[in-house]
C-alpha cells in the first residue's frame, strides 16, 4: 500500500486479510471489518 493507491484497492487488500484470516487475532479482526464497513459507507454515499 502506499498514497497512490485508491480506496477501492484498500478495500480489496482489507477483503483479503479478512477471507484469509491474515490477522493477528480477533480484535484484529474486528477493526478491520469496521474499518472495510466505515469506507464503503463512506464512498457509497
């Protein structure tokens, strides 16, 4: 990741952390679903 990239890739990269449970535990886990939920809420609007 870096400045250039788009929000849309993020979410891709945070959806991949999450189906392949690339986390460090649960909390881990939580944040970035919100974190995934907040920015679609955000660009959807």
């Amino acid at each position: 990741m870096n400045k250039e990239n788009t929000l849309e890739e993020l979410l891709v990269v945070i959806d991949q952390k999450i189906e392949n449970n690339d986390v460090i535990d649960s909390v881990h886990k939580i944040k970035l679903i919100t974190t995934r939920d907040v920015i679609k809420d955000m660009i959807h609007q």
